[in-house]
C-alpha cells in the first residue's frame, strides 16, 4: 500500500481508499495541512470552543515541501509512469487523516500513536479483500463495523463523524482545489485536470437517484414526493453503515438513548409518545369494496370516500422531513413464496426497525426488479413548517388512520410511529393484505408460529400453531427443549405463509426476518432464547432504563431493582404506583 496523510481538522475521514491508480496520484497531489499543527501535537486545551477553520492552510503535493510549481509537476508525472511499468500488479492508494477535531471539546476524535494500526489493519484487510468499505464520491471509506474498535475508547458519535462524508465540506474544498491547480497554469498534469472533473461529477450525482428503472414503483415515488412534499428523498440501502447512521441521527435527536455498550452492544432505548403506544385497533379500516369481505370483527369504510380522505391528510404531511424509501421482501429473497412491497415513510426509527424485520433495502430492490410490488405509505403526520422544532416522538394521535385497500393493494399509515401501525410490513402487509392476497391466489396467510423440531434420530418434523394474544406463542416458538437429543428451530414466531407444493405436501415460510415481541414477562426462565437475542443488535420500545445503562422490564429478574427511570422518563420505584415498562413495551432483535 502507499498512504499519504494529511493533518486536518475537518472535512478529510479517517481513511479513505482511492479509485483507481490515478485517483491515488490526486489524493497525493492534493496532500494539506494546518500550519498550527506543528505546535499542537497534543490535544488542544479545552477551555473555550474552537471555531474550526472552514478550509486549511497549506497544500503540500507529495510531501514535497515545495512550492516550485515546475518541480511538483514532473514529480506527478513520475507517477503516471510508474503506473506504467507496474503492469496489473500495482499497490492500493490510501489517504489518512488522524487529527480530525471534536468542535465541541477542542480535543483529537482519533487517539492516534499506537491506535493507528487498526488502520493499518483495514488497509491491510482492504488489500485482501477482507474489510468492507462503503463507496462515496472521494473515495472508499470504512464502514463502522469494519474497523477493529474493540477496547478502543472512542463513542459511536465520534466514530461516525471520522468516517463520514460532509457534502457541503467537500463542495468548498473543490473551489480551494481549483484555486491551487489555477497555480500550475500550463504545466498542470492531465492525469490531475482529469481526476478534478470527475471527482466534480461524483459530488454532483444526486445520492437519492432512483437505483432502479421499475417504471410503476418511480411513477408512484413521484406522486408521493408531489403529494408529501418532503424536503429530501432518500432510498435505503439496507446496508449495516447505514442503520449505524441514523441510529446515530436518532440518539442526536433524542428519538434513542444509546444503551450501556458494555452490557447491551449496539443497543438502543426508544420511549414514544404516552398516546402512541401500540396498535389502534378502532383506527384501522379494512377498505375492500364489498363491506362482507372486510369481515365481521373490522372496521370498514368506503375505498374512494376514505382514500379522498386520507390523502388531505399526507397532502404536505413531510415537509420539513425526510422521505425514506424501503424497498423491501416479505420471506426470503430467494423464494418463490415470498412477496415485496415498498414502503415510503418519513420516521427514521421505522427504517431502522425495518432493517431487523424485513429484507430490505439494495438487495430487495434488484430481486424486485420490474415485478409487482404492496405500496406502503406512511406518516407520522407532524410536518415541520414555519420555523416548528421537531420533538423526540413525533405523531398526531388526534388523527391516527391504519388503512388496508385489499381489492386494489395497498396500505396507508397516518399519525403513529409505533410498531405495527408504522412498521407496515407486519400485521398491515403480512397478515391483513396477505391474506386477501392468499385467498385469491390459494395459499394462506395465519397468525401462527412455525416451529421445527429434530429427534435424536434425524428425523425433522413442522409444526404452525395459532394462539391468541398473550398465550406463550413467541415463547413456544423459541422453546428450548428439555428432552436429551431434541433439537427445536424457530422458523417464525408470529405469521406463517403456507403453499401447497408440486408434491402435494404443504410448505411455510416466515416473511418476517427479526423477531417484535412484548418485553414484560419475557425472561430467562420463560423465553431463554429471546433473552440471548437481545444481548445486542436490538432496539427497545417503552422499557425501564437502569443506573448502569441497561433495560429492565417487568417479570424479567426475580429481584426488582430499587430505582429506575420508567418508560416515560420519569424516576421510579418499586412503591411508586406506577409500571416502569409499559405492557405493550418492545424489543426489535435480529
């Protein structure tokens, strides 16, 4: 590998691997530096804020230091023709950057000195074809899951902004490159005019370009972003970087609290609204156009009367906010049981819940393809206008709307950002859609578990079991078996999808992928395996949080702690008269 490092307070990542060759020869053509570095080699004193410098002082071409313009060139130039003689066996081109600053403390994100072989190490992975990275513009930056982090004392938040790209940062760091290059006149390198230009276009290309060309999905986008008026688009890749992103977006919101990650390893508290706290059975409509088919426990409403309604409501209802685009698959990608369906929604915290339940994202969207896909339209229904600050949990429990249009397929979410109402690949996609679904296609869709289990002698049985509410279904689902020999899968511990195969036996399939079930009760004693589920990975709705940074519910330990702070961020005690975890409280795990 060859690195070339700056000395920057901002806008340059830790790392970040170059393109090509010839990117690598920009990357060292454009090395810089603050000057005040060479008296600051420990972290500065923070007494008072620093007011970062918006670009740097010095450009310092290959280290050269050197400001003959002549000289600099015909260096560059030997580059290009070492490239030349290299022949395919050439090394990787890297630029480092570990004097990044918190703005806040005045102090060094990177610990540096002996820490920096884990990026070494990266690189080293990098070079194998080892360590992931995520593509940007300038380069190829690691992921945060990448990078060797353990026992290194550096928050999540730091991490993320070590590794991240600022667009805004990089637009005026272009003009601060052409205004440098300006200096070489006629002897500016082609290989650097090049890379310029086509470093310009990358920042340019609109990162929420539709990655795909299914002509019914963009037609439909574009009539939700005309309707909804968000103030950005994203399309969601579904990429672990990315659910580390907005988990960190979130905990800066106030939307998580990031949980002790010692005792819960990349955990998450949500507390919602105290008026949006479960599903809203007496808002949710099935619309079919017969009253019959909606069944004689739903409510029913007229398709065009309620769907007229609806859509004053999501008229303008993101502005202010981003619309997030999740492609997603109900079932495994590869199965020909499973279905898709595209969910538009402007709450972050149903992206990343849809993340742990669903197949989502780029791979979703390339099996997609141009087939059919359920959209899934979904609100909290507080626009941000006129200057409005946005709150921790935002919806409009005055005006909550779970609305299935079954006979022309489709789903419309107003109001609630909590679970089943928001997160409308479960009950809204995989048990009430489906099912009218399944009954005109000859399959069936249950609210059932599936559970398979294996005797000592190899022999594999399946079982789909249909329970009521608050019967032990998740836990049955999870069993641990006490027989000597016995073995127990857990396919799915919520819905079940059932065909008749070729052969004439019959076949299920989970379309879930992650497990959203009611945290109080479930302990080591009545759900071993949910418990070890949740040691990490897993976001927490409604729970009580401990003095040490970790979840409590009740009926989860045998002793109740002396003092926690319940699920409405209140302090709490055993006498106090009140829950600390709400009944419907939840944990979404993989």
């Amino acid at each position: 590998a060859v690195i070339f490092a700056n000395r920057r307070y901002s806008t340059l990542p830790l790392v970040c691997e170059a393109f090509t060759w010839e990117h690598g020869i920009f990357m060292g053509a454009t090395l810089t530096s603050h000057s005040n570095y060479n008296q600051s080699p420990s972290p500065l004193p923070s007494s008072s804020p620093l007011s970062l410098p918006s670009s740097f002082d010095s450009f310092d071409s290959f280290a050269l230091t050197t400001n003959n313009i002549t000289a600099i060139s015909r260096h560059i130039e030997k580059w290009v023709n070492l490239r030349k003689s290299l022949g395919w066996n050439i090394p990787k081109i890297f630029s480092m950057n570990t004097f990044l600053l918190d703005s806040k403390s005045n102090n060094y994100l990177w610990p540096g000195f002996r820490e920096n072989s884990r990026i070494l190490k990266w690189i080293f992975e990098r070079i194998e074809g080892l360590a992931d990275a995520k593509r940007t513009p300038i380069g190829f930056i690691p992921t945060i899951r990448s990078l060797n982090t353990t026992g290194l004392n550096v928050t999540s938040a730091a991490l993320h902004f070590l590794l991240q790209l600022n667009q805004t940062s990089w637009e005026a760091e272009i003009q601060k490159i052409k205004q440098y290059f300006s200096t070489f006149a006629q002897n500016l390198p082609k290989v650097l005019n090049d890379q310029l230009h086509t470093l310009e276009k990358r920042l340019k290309i609109d990162d929420n370009q539709p990655p795909t060309h299914n002509a019914k999905l963009l037609s439909w986008i574009e009539e939700m972003k005309q309707l909804c008026k968000p103030e950005k688009i994203r399309w969601c890749t579904g990429t672990d970087d990315e659910y580390d992103e907005l988990c960190n977006e979130l905990v800066k919101s106030g939307t998580f609290i990031r949980l002790n990650d010692k005792l819960r390893p990349n955990s998450f508290l949500a507390r919602s609204d105290p008026k949006d706290v479960a599903r809203v059975e007496s808002c949710t409509f099935i619309c079919s156009k017969s009253k019959d088919d909606a069944g004689p426990t739903n409510n029913w409403a007229e398709p065009e009367e309620m769907r007229s309604k609806l859509l004053k409501f999501f008229d303008g209802s993101m502005q202010g906010r981003t619309m997030y685009i999740i492609p997603f698959c109900m079932g495994p990608l590869d199965s020909p049981y499973s279905k898709f369906g595209v969910q538009v929604t402007d709450s972050a915290y149903v992206v990343v819940n849809m993340k742990i339940m669903t197949r989502m994202g780029t791979k979703a969207l390339a099996a997609l393809g141009d087939h059919w896909f359920l959209p899934c339209l979904h609100s909290v229904g507080m626009p941000l206008v006129g200057g409005q600050k946005d709150v921790a949990w935002p919806c409009n429990p005055d005006n909550r709307y779970i609305v299935h249009f079954p006979d022309d397929p489709s789903v419309m979410s107003y109001g609630s950002g909590y679970g089943g109402n928001a997160l409308l690949g479960k009950k809204c996609y995989a048990l009430r859609i489906a099912s009218t679904m399944a009954r005109k296609e000859g399959w069936l869709a249950e609210h059932c578990l599936i559970l398979g289990l294996k005797s000592p002698e190899g022999k594999k049985y399946y079982v789909c079991a249909g329970f009521p509410s608050a019967c032990g279904k998740t836990n049955l689902a999870m069993l641990v078996p006490t027989i000597p020999g016995w073995t127990v899968r857990c396919v799915g511990d919520d819905i079940a999808w059932l065909h008749v195969g070729q052969d004439g036996r019959l076949y299920a399939i989970n379309p879930e992928a992650g497990f959203f079930g009611v945290a109080p009760g479930t302990s080591n004693q009545s759900n071993i395996s949910a418990m070890v589920a949740m040691k990490k990975n897993t976001i927490f709705t409604n729970v009580a949080l401990t003095a040490e940074g970790d979840i409590w519910w009740e009926g989860m330990t045998k002793e109740t702690p002396s003092e926690l702070i319940d699920w409405t961020g209140q302090k709490w005690t055993p006498n106090c008269g009140r829950k600390a975890a709400h009944p419907n409280a939840r944990y979404t795990t993989p």
